[in-house]
C-alpha cells in the first residue's frame, strides 16, 4: 500500500515573516502515520521555515537543485546545501522550470542522478499543455518526459522518486483534469513504470496529482485508485485549506 504524499509548493510567494507563520501553523497540524506531507518554499526562505516547522511531521523540500556538488555556479544551490539546511525533497522538472525557464529533460535528469546522489528525494514532474492534449499527444509527451527526465535510473534508485503529474493546462488557471482524466494519466504512468522496470517498482512509486487542487476536488482526486497525493500550488498558502487537502489524502 502506497502511503500517500501532499507537497505544497509556494513558488514565489511570501516574504520570510509570512513564511515562518504559515510554516508554524502547519507544523501544528496532527499529520498522523497515514500520510507524507512537506512544503517547499523560496530557497531564501528554507532556512527559517526549516526552524519553524522544527521536529514536526511536516517536512521540507526545494523547489528546484543543481546537479555539481560544488564551484563556480552563481545563484546555483547543490543538494548537500539543501540537506544542510534540513530539506528531505526537491522538486525537479515542474513545468514552470520546463516553459518558462527553458530546462530540458537532460538537464533535469541530471538534477534527478544529483538529488539523489546527496541523499533527497526527487519530485519529478511531467505534463503536457493544453494544445497538445486536444491533439490527442498526452502520453506521448508524458512518455518522452518519463523517459528522458528519468534516463539511467535503475530499480533501487527509481523507489526514491516521486513522480508528480502536472497537466500544464491546469496549472494555476482553476482548471482542474476531472478524476477521470487525471487517473487515465495516472494509470498509464504505472504501466509505463512496469514495463520500464518491473511491478514491484511500479506498484511502489508514488504518482502525485498537481493542478488547481483544492480543498473542494482533492477527494475526488485522491480516491483514485493510481493518485497518491497531491503537489498543491496555490491552496497551500493557506493553512486551512492545505489540511483540507492533508485530510482528504488521509481518507
């Protein structure tokens, strides 16, 4: 039985006043043994948020990482910084990265070998637009981006992924794939899992759902038999509304 995983990712939100309350509110919420949860805030905000969520359930991870260990790579953070300042996770590959800063599934590949290598778990995300889904391409992309985003991993690596899938077109827009659609996707993400490695890989990794997720569709959402959570955007700003999300994924 897969245990499922909520991630909040703020993007660029907040300032560290903000970021430290909404982080001490959530480390009050009573996670249980029944689900994963952890926020991703700004880079500049980990170090502080990391402090006030403290030894709660709630856990933190970044919102992007860089592939070298160490050097000359200005504005770049490397894994071992970030397990420094206490993240367990980092997000790789959100479609946001992938169209508007321009980054390719070989580079995100290697951001993938790197967080692993320095000891955290990738949320590797994959989805097509808007025009490629009405051009009947989903899987196609979905496929190309596994493949390629993924390269080289082998079973025992492949476990310590978490893969988030993220329809571009319902990123942020309020527009949100109906269950049915969401665990198609889902669904072939897990044969795709199998036939790329085996079933026990396939039935270990967690596929999370991400795209408008709010309090009033995530148990929709995450009552399908393939969704194992959720990454959530702008829902989890808000408190009351990511432990909305956070009990929904319990049920």
């Amino acid at each position: 039985m897969r245990k499922p995983f909520v991630a909040g990712n703020w993007k660029m939100n907040l300032n560290k006043a903000n970021s430290v309350a909404l982080a001490s509110q959530l480390s009050d919420i009573d996670v249980g043994e029944t689900v994963d949860v952890a926020i991703c805030p700004p880079s500049v905000y980990l170090d502080c948020v990391s402090t006030a969520l403290g030894d709660g359930q709630v856990r933190l991870g970044a919102q992007d990482v860089y592939y070298q260990e160490k050097g000359a790579f200005t504005g770049e953070i490397s894994p071992a910084m970030l397990a420094d300042v206490g993240c367990r996770y980092a997000i790789l590959g959100h479609s946001e990265r992938r169209h508007v800063i321009g980054e390719t599934d070989e580079l995100i590949n290697k951001k993938v070998h790197a967080a692993l290598a320095g000891g955290l778990i990738p949320i590797v995300c994959v989805g097509e637009l808007l025009e490629q889904r009405e051009a009947g391409q989903t899987m196609d992309v979905i496929r190309a981006q596994f493949t390629g985003s993924l390269a080289n991993l082998d079973a025992a690596k492949m476990e310590n992924v978490v893969i988030a899938y993220e329809p571009v077109w319902a990123i942020g827009t309020g527009q949100v794939a109906s269950p049915e659609q969401a665990e198609e996707v889902h669904s072939d993400l897990r044969k795709l899992l199998e036939n790329s490695y085996n079933q026990e890989v396939a039935q270990s990794v967690r596929i999370q759902y991400g795209g408008s997720v709010k309090p009033d569709n995530a148990l929709d959402l995450l009552a399908q038999p393939n969704i194992d959570g959720a990454l959530v955007g702008g829902a989890s700003l808000k408190a009351d509304d990511f432990a909305a999300i956070i009990k929904a994924a319990k049920v």
